[in-house]
C-alpha cells in the first residue's frame, strides 16, 4: 500500500475499490481511513473471492450505483454487462480491469461510466490513477483525476 493514496483518501466519506485487491492488507489499509465498498477481480484469490462478491449494487444519496470488475467499455461492453445496464439502469456504473482512466457519459443506457485507472504499482498502466467524487442528490458532482506518479 502506497501511503499516498492513504494521504489522498482521508477525506473520504467512503472508500471504493473495483477488484484486482491482490492482498486482504490492501483493503484492510482501505477500510482503516473509511467505510470500504469493494469488489473482487480476475487476479484475487478465493480468500479475496469470499470476502468481496463479484458485483455491488448499492446506492448512495439517490444515485443508483453498480460496481464490477470486468466491464469493458461503452461501445465494448464485457459479456453479460449491457444487459444488465439495461435492466439495473444505475446512474453509475464502476469497473476497473482495464486499468484505462476513463469518465464517459453512456446515452445508450442513460448513467455514467466510470473506470479509475489503476493506482497500483502491477499491471500495464504507465501512471497511476484514482477518482476521487461527491455523490449529491442522485449526481456525481466534483471529479478528480489523482495521478500518483509513474508505474
């Protein structure tokens, strides 16, 4: 765990995190500034597996929110994802995997797409990324891209 994204957290009222954990000591750190929210990824083990479900469907001041791993992208959505964009209609939709930044609004399924890159030194990203939002009265409001240095 890198203490800056501990530094850049601790406002945080809750903290997410779109799977590929790696180690319970990742979000054990997580959860020791804020409230955690996490789903497991294609690299975690089954002690990570059992802790964390594959999907959240939570929501958060009004907003209706769905948190996956493996999601793809508009336009190229992971099997299974578009349908249950149709069917959920959150007003975000989080995933990680890709490790690609990307915040773009979906007229296709009406929400907000939202990948936080990754801040994690593993993996094919050249610099490291978090999001850091407020959610006010069913909006996102406020983002932040936090870039934490190279690989």
């Amino acid at each position: 765990m890198d203490d800056r994204i501990l530094h850049h957290l601790k406002e945080c009222d809750e903290i997410w995190h779109a799977g590929d954990i790696g180690s319970l000591a990742v979000t054990d750190a997580l959860a020791d500034v804020a409230p955690l929210l996490a789903v497991h990824g294609n690299i975690d083990d089954q002690l990570i597996r059992r802790e964390f479900p594959e999907h959240h469907h939570v929501e958060r001041e009004g907003f209706a929110i769905w948190m996956t791993h493996i999601g793809g992208r508009p336009g190229r959505y992971a099997n299974g994802i578009r349908r249950g964009l149709d069917q959920h209609r959150p007003g975000l939709f989080v995933c990680g995997h890709s490790h690609l930044l990307m915040v773009k609004k979906d007229p296709s399924w009406g929400g907000l797409y939202l990948n936080p890159g990754a801040a994690g030194k593993q993996g094919f990203h050249r610099v490291r990324t978090l999001l850091r939002f407020d959610i006010e009265q069913g909006r996102l409001l406020r983002p932040e891209v936090v870039e934490l240095g190279a690989r």
